[in-house]
C-alpha cells in the first residue's frame, strides 16, 4: 500500500495535480477538503452543529463528492459553504471525527490523499508528503479563473483563510517533517504532475531495491 501525501494552501493546484497523479499511479484519489465542506453543508442544511453532524456522515471524497450518497460535488464550492468550511475546519471534535474517517479510507489501498494536514496528522507514514505552494497573488488569480470571480475579491478572502487556516491552534497548515516542498508558481502544471510522479517512483525504488 503507497499513501501519497499532497497538503497545501489554497489556489496551489493540490486538487487537480492530485487528480492527474492519482490517474496516473491508478491510486485513489481523496479532497480531504470536500469532507470539511460536506460537514459545513449539513450543518448549514440542517440548522446543527458541526460537531454533532460530523460524525454521522457518510461521505465519499473523490472526484465527484458524495455526501449520504447524494452527489454534491458542486453544491459544496459554494461562496458560503467555502467560507463556513474554513471555520468548522478549526473545530477539534470535527478534525477528530474526520481524521478518524480519512485513516480508516487509507487503511485500504493506494492513495494520493489531498489538504492541510495529511503528512502532518492524517497519515505521516506517508511514502510521499509534498506541500505544494505558489505565491499568493497567482493563488488567487488560479482560483479567480476557476471560480469567474473578481481576482482582488478572491485574494482578500483568501488572505483571511490562509491566515485561519495557517494560525490556528489545531493542525496549522504547515509542510511536515519530510515533506518536499514545491512551488508551482511559473512551472506548468505537467511539470508539477511530473514531479510528483517522479518522487512516488523514487519512493517505491528505493523500497523494491
Ligand atoms: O481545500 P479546500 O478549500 O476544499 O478546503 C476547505 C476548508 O477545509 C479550508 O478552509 C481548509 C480546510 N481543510 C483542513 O483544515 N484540513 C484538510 N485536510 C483539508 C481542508
């Protein structure tokens, strides 16, 4: 079983390099994100805490998100549920409940396992951790394309999430011990997969040998 580990701010590309080297290796992919989202939904759709909600979910992180086993991939980008995400993200009992779904999912098989805080708790056996950055203004102006939105509106946001989301008490963003990190600012993003891949072939040799 290989776990590779892509943890990162917003805007980096961790979602679709994640993807493309899931597709690559064959591995399943998990947007550990998505299940912050999931929670912040059902809490917002049915008037609870986040708490209480986080451990009665069921959700399935993949490509497409399925929460309850409806699919509600698009459902949760929403400007609202992107802002509530962030802060139910900096709830302990919700990181617990979560943390404790993402090891039991990567207990089975290979991964490219994408967040905040896989290498650092989720699974720091990784074989792999890469913490994949970029400047803050090409963040926002990424995340800017993908979302149609106003690039300093999106920067703005984004600076007081990365400031919860790299401050707060529980799991801080931060790269973990052993971790590679990468700045995706002016590589393409084929080079970024090509990277990855490269380290996940390393790894794996360097076991086989
Ligand atoms: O990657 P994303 O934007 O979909 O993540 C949504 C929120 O969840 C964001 O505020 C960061 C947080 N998050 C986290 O705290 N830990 C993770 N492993 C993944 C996301």
């Amino acid at each position: 079983m290989t776990i590779v580990a892509i943890d990162g701010p917003a805007g980096a590309g961790k979602s679709t390099v994640a993807r493309e080297v899931a597709r690559r290796l064959g591995f399943t992919y998990m947007n550990s994100g998505a299940m912050y989202r999931c929670v912040a939904l059902a809490a917002t759709e049915r008037g609870a805490e986040p708490r209480d909600v986080a451990t009665t979910l069921a959700i399935e992180p993949g490509e497409q998100v399925l929460l309850d086993g409806r699919e509600v991939t698009a459902l949760i980008r929403e400007p609202a549920i992107t802002e509530a995400a962030s802060r139910v993200a900096a709830d302990p009992s919700v990181r617990a409940a979560l943390v404790d779904m993402q090891r039991q999912m990567l207990a089975t098989g290979d991964w490219v396992a994408e967040g905040r805080d896989i290498a650092t708790v989720v699974a720091p056996d990784a074989d792999v951790k890469v913490f994949l950055t970029a400047d803050p203004a090409e963040r926002a102006r990424r995340r800017a394309v993908e979302l149609g939105a106003d690039r300093s509106t999106v920067l703005a946001e984004q600076a007081i999430r990365d400031e919860r989301d790299s401050t707060r008490e529980h799991s801080p963003l931060k790269p973990a011990p052993g971790s590679v990190v990468l700045d995706t600012t002016g590589l393409r993003f084929d080079e970024v997969v090509d990277r990855v891949v490269g380290l996940v072939d390393r790894a794996r040799g360097a076991v086989e040998h």
